[in-house]
C-alpha cells in the first residue's frame, strides 16, 4: 500500500434493534449525545483526521441522516429572517463539513456487505473505515482522533490497520480480537498483527486487544470480501476478509488514546449523554447539581 488516505466510508446501515423502539423510525446514528447525533462526531472525527471525501453506507430507513447533513432551506431562510445568527452558524456548519455522498446497502447482509458497497468509490486507493457504535471523545484536545491515530501507523508501515483498545476478558466475546505477532506488547502504541478472531470466548481470546470501529484498509480487501463465505449469523462478516489480508502481508494495530463509548449499547449512550452533559456550557452546572443531589439518595 503506498497511497495517502482520502477517502473514509461510513456504515450507517444497520437496524438499529437494540434501540427499539425509538429505531422504528429514526435511524440509530441520529440519537444524540445531548443535543448532537452520534453520526457528527463520526464524521467529525475523519475530518480532523484529515480526509473530506466520505461515503456512507446507509438502507432505506435512513433518510434523516441524508437530511441531517444537507441544507434546509426553510429553516435556514427562518433563522435567517429572524436574526438568529449563532444557530444559523451551526446548522451551516453542518451543512459544509465534508464532501459526503451515500450508497445503499439494499439487504442488511452485514459489515463486510456494506464496505463491499463502497468498491466503486474506493477505485483502488487504500481508504479508512469508521464505526458509528464506537465514539471517541478526547477532552484532552492535544490527543489526536483516533482516526488520526490509526493513519499516522498506516503512513508509517504502508499496511493494513486496526484501531484496538484493551477490554476486559469477558468483553472479548463482543468484538474482533486481535491475534498479536508478539507475545510481549505490553501498551505499545503499535502492535504487529498476526491474525483477527471474530467474538472468541475469553478461553478463545488470542490477546485483549478489541478492534473498536477504525480500521485503514488497502483495495485488496473488496476481494478478500467477495471470497468470504456467509458467517453463523447469516451476514458476509469483515473479519474473515481482514484476516486474510493480515495472513498474506502482514498488519498493525492502533492501540487508540481515548475515552471510547460503545454506543451500540443503552449503557455506552447513557454514559456519553452524562459525560457530555457535564461539560456542555448551557447545561453542565444544572446536571452536575442534579448527579450530586441524586448520588444522596442512591
Ligand atoms: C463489528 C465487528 C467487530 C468489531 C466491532 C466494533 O461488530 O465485526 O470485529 O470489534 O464491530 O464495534 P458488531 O458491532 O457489528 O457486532
């Protein structure tokens, strides 16, 4: 892989059922923390990472997200007339983040499907894939997006990486468990990839290293997909296609600096809402008083 990335793609295509009933009708990547949808700071993230160009995979029920990042004419032109300038300024903002375009996935055949959708805007370049479950916040704005993160071990070794984070043994069955070359990696930033088991037991589990939804991918992988077979669940899966790249020219894994929500789960969004609630200006001082009050009588 030699190309710089300038391309992400974003699958967005899910059913969003462990959020029912509220995904009967609004698309899971529309829940907001606080007052932003979870799809913003996805978005956000690749854009201080350094690419504008993002393709999101959506499915049909997901046309309010398409909305979300165009203008609204209407609302605009009433914010407009009204003199509302600070609002107006942040749904403008929206509008000109990125150079998004979208494609639909047309049956909900898993992740792998989904990258495999994006084949023809990819045109052969290796390019970045980010999760919408996992969210990264860092308070500490010197810290670079783990996106960022993850690019810059790519510019380095030119091959395929996963971004990871440390979880606790009985986390693993949850996610893509890196299997590391080395059995020393202690908390290196990077670590050399052997291999990738999709949700292994804890007594499975080839290290504690959890892929976490960022991922730099060369074009080899649409083939690697293309040859996977369906998984147990009935879904073309990535993790086999992301193996056999690690198997035939080797991998690194990002071990990402940052406060990770899993999002997927009530609990991860719960905690983000919380999180982000205490150190949003408008609220922050009202909900602090309202967790200390509660905390009393718990
Ligand atoms: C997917 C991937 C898994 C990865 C996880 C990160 O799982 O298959 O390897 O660790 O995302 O969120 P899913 O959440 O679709 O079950």
């Amino acid at each position: 892989m030699k190309n710089k990335i300038t391309k992400a793609i974003i699958p967005a295509a899910g059913l969003g059922t462990r959020f029912l009933p509220v995904t009967k009708s609004i698309p899971k990547e529309m829940l907001p923390i606080v007052d932003i949808p979870t799809i913003q700071y996805i978005v956000e993230e690749v854009v201080k990472s350094g690419i504008n160009n993002i393709l999101i995979v959506v499915s049909s029920n997901k046309n309010d997200l398409v909305d979300y990042f165009d203008s609204n004419f209407e609302l605009e032109e009433t914010l407009r007339k009204k003199g509302k300038v600070k609002e107006l300024e942040i749904i403008e903002k929206i509008n000109n983040l990125a150079n998004i375009q979208y494609v639909r996935q047309k049956y909900p055949k898993g992740l792998g499907d989904a990258i495999l959708c994006a084949k023809n805007y990819i045109n052969n370049e290796p390019f970045a894939v980010i999760l919408g479950d996992d969210v990264i916040i860092n308070k500490d704005k010197t810290i670079q997006p783990g996106l960022k993160q993850c690019i810059d071990i790519y510019e380095k070794h030119k091959k395929m990486v996963l971004g990871v984070q440390h979880v606790s043994y009985d986390e693993t069955d949850k996610y893509g468990i890196i299997q590391p070359k080395n059995k020393n990696i202690n908390s290196n930033s990077e670590i050399e990839v052997e291999g990738i088991i999709e949700k292994p037991k804890p007594e499975n589990a080839p290290s504690q290293y959890a892929v976490i939804g960022r991922y730099i991918l060369p074009p080899e992988i649409f083939e690697k997909i293309e040859n996977s077979s369906l998984s147990s669940r009935g879904e073309i899966e990535l993790t086999p296609a992301l193996e056999a790249i690690a198997k035939q020219d080797g991998a690194y894994a990002c071990n990402i600096i940052g406060e990770r929500y899993d999002i997927g789960s009530k609990f991860g969004l719960i905690k983000a809402t919380i999180d982000e609630a205490l150190d949003h200006k408008e609220v922050k001082e009202e909900v602090s008083n309202y967790i200390k009050e509660l905390a009393k009588k718990l």
